[in-house]
C-alpha cells in the first residue's frame, strides 16, 4: 500500500491492531507491534527490519528487541488471527500445505539442504509448515510452524540451537505431525474445519489420515495413482483356528491393488465431465472417475469385524490422456454429489495465489533473523498484514491492493 492508501484506512488499522495486540500486556508493545504492521503494509522491496525501519522513519533496532527479545505471547495472537480470519474468510475447507524460505548460510533456525516445492528442487531452505482457511475468492493462515530438519537435533546442533534460541521442547519432528499439533491447537480455541484438504505429501501418509481420522475431521486428500486398495465389493473372512495360541484376525483374501488400476479397470467411460469452479476465462471443467474403495498399505484400521471402512476415489482423467493425472480420497458422505467432491478436492488453488502476495507484497520469506522466535513472530505478524487487506478488500466501501 502507498503512504496514502495506508492513512485513509488509518482508523480501520488501529481497530484492527487493537484488537489483535490486545493480548499484549505492555502498552509499548502493543505500539510496536503496530508499527511493525505498519512497515509490513507499505509499499517496498524488502521487508526485512531495516528496509521497514527507514520507510517508517525509526531506529530498527525497536524492532528488532520487539521481535527477538520482548516477551509477548504470540499464540494469543495466533488465536486473535485465527478467529478473524475465520470470520471474513468463511472458509469452504481449510488447507495444510508448506512453503520453502530460500536462504543462503547455516545460521537461520531450521536451515538445511531440503527438498522444497517452491524451489522445485533440493536447495538450502527453512521449510514452514502452514494451515490455511480457504473459500474460492480468499484465503488467510491460521497458524505457522517452522520444520526443524533431523540435522538440527544431536550434540552436533547444540551451538546452532543456542544461537538460534530453540527451545529445549523443539525438536524435529515429521510435517505432518507439525500439522496435526496446529490442527489440535486450533481445535482446543474452538475451531475445527468443515473438510481438511491437502497435496500428496501430506495425503499419502497413513499416520497423517489416521491422526485426521482420530479427531474425527472429514478430509478430501490428494494421493499418487500407486496407493493400494481393496475394491468396493471385497469382504473379509475369518480363518479358522486351530485351537493353540492368539485366535487370527480377519482378513480379505485378495490382494489390494493400486488406485491406478481399480479406476483403468472401471475405464474413462464409468466417469463424468464435471465443473468445480468458474475461472477467469472460462469454467474449470475435467473428466472425473469416482469409485468407493477400501484402502490397504501401511497399517489400515478396520473394524472389529476386519471391514476396512470406504473412501471415495476421485481420478481426473482428461481427454486425450491414457491414464488419470491426478487422483484424490476422501472419507465424505458416500451420498454427496459428485461435482462437490469435485470442488472440495479442487479447493487448494486459492492458497497458491495468496501464498504470492504474502511473498511478493508482504514480505513473508524476508525475515533475516537468527531466532526460531522471531521467525515465528515475523509470519505472524505477515499474516496479519495479509487477513488486514483481505478483510479491506472484503468491505464494499474500502477496496485495498497489497
């Protein structure tokens, strides 16, 4: 935003600072915080401490102490966000998903060789672990989590930790599991999803779906065509016993096979040409496979009775194309409308778009810190900026551009 823009919606920022700072105890922090929203939301390159500073006219070092060494408690912040966000967002689904900081170095919190989609590539990134409120025309976060590679636990990291000011609590632990701790946190704030959709990454890990399962949250996830499963009709069976030890368990007679091959078995013509959403030009069409399956691989949870629950199979498979490009599962009802499933697999797209204006505009991977704090407080404060200018756009009388 220019200067300009920023002193017209002067009142409405400091409504809205008031209300997220207020958690805050100290009057001065709550002006900082503030400030630093201030520096977020004005047009420049960088956004980093002493870029915002100099634009805002102040000593950098205010906040830079605001970010690293004042105590202020940036969960009841997250918990403010979150309830906002929920609010204007109105949100169809909600999103986890995560997002590489290209950095250069070893000395920022989490930094390591890693894969990163952003990079699309194995680069040297912190990698943060992001759950987003979604509906089809916004987005916010709702709460952020930096990754800590393996590398970063050991004897071998404890200068690294030291300097970076990582809690003895914080330690590597898996995406997902970092997922489902935010999910648990914002459930016990009082907010929970409508349906929960992620990208294979996160949908093709059975610890993932069952931890969902476990908090009795429907989801729709995105998988790879070599995940295994059991057709719609397979029943289990109970071998008999033979009197000497544990009585066997349940199990199905036939082997799974892969979602690839259930839908190529089914073939192209089983399926439909459904619209999920309307684009800019045009209405986003494809041709869609849907099955009922029951999943195999690692560790499926039947019932007492070896019946493995069903899921519904979405398979895009366009035109021209052998095989299905894409491929999706879901614990949904099994009477929704196809074109709904459709939709709510669709959802994630919206967050790749405002993933660039908290990149580009608001400076979201520009934290130049050294503190696994201020990383924290810093994508806090970005988000912030970010659920500010959506709520802006939002409001018919005050239409803001980041």
């Amino acid at each position: 935003m220019r200067a300009g823009e920023l002193a017209a919606c002067r009142g409405r920022l400091e409504e809205f600072a008031g209300e997220v700072f207020a958690p805050l105890a100290r009057r001065d922090q709550r002006a900082k915080g503030s400030l630093y929203l201030r520096g977020l939301l004005l047009d420049g390159r960088r956004k980093s401490m002493q870029p915002m500073a100099e634009r805002l006219g102040v000593d950098h070092q205010q906040l830079q102490q605001f970010m690293t060494s004042s105590t202020w408690p940036v969960e009841q912040v997250w918990a403010r966000l979150a309830w906002r966000a929920v609010a204007a967002v109105r949100p169809q689904v909600w999103v986890v998903d995560d997002t590489g900081f290209p950095k250069d170095g070893r000395s920022s919190p989490g930094v390591a060789r890693q894969y990163s989609g952003t990079l699309g590539k194995v680069g040297n990134c912190q990698i943060g672990v992001s759950v987003h409120a979604a509906s089809d025309t916004a987005s916010c976060p709702l709460s952020w989590r930096l990754f800590l590679p393996a590398t970063w636990d050991g004897p071998d990291a404890e200068a690294r930790r030291r300097a970076c000011r990582i809690p003895d609590t914080e330690h590597h632990r898996p995406k997902w599991q970092l997922a489902l701790d935010m999910l648990g946190e914002l459930a016990a704030a009082g907010l929970r999803p409508a349906v929960l959709v992620a990208d294979a990454g996160y949908g093709a890990n059975a610890d993932f779906r069952r931890g969902l399962d476990g908090r009795g949250l429907a989801w729709t996830l995105q998988v790879k065509g070599e995940m295994t499963a059991h057709g719609e009709e397979a029943v289990p069976y109970q071998p008999d016993y033979g009197g000497l030890g544990p009585r066997p368990l349940p199990r199905y007679r036939t082997r799974p096979a892969a979602l690839r091959e259930h839908v190529l078995a089914a073939g192209r013509t089983s399926g439909r040409t459904l619209t999920w959403r309307k684009g800019s030009k045009a209405a986003m069409s494809s041709h869609f496979v849907l099955l009922r399956v029951r999943l195999a691989g690692r560790r499926p949870k039947p019932a007492a009775d070896g019946t493995i629950p069903l899921v519904w199979l979405i398979a895009q498979w366009p035109e021209g194309e052998a095989e299905p490009v894409k491929y999706w599962i879901s614990n949904l009802p099994a009477d929704l409308p196809a074109k709904d499933l459709v939709r709510l697999a669709k959802a994630r797209w919206r967050i790749e778009h405002d993933y660039r204006e908290l990149k580009t505009a608001l400076g979201l991977d520009h934290f130049e810190g050294r503190s696994f704090v201020g990383w924290h407080r810093h994508v806090t404060l970005v988000t912030a900026a970010h659920l500010f200018l959506t709520e802006q756009r939002r409001h018919p009388k005050a239409p803001a551009r980041a």
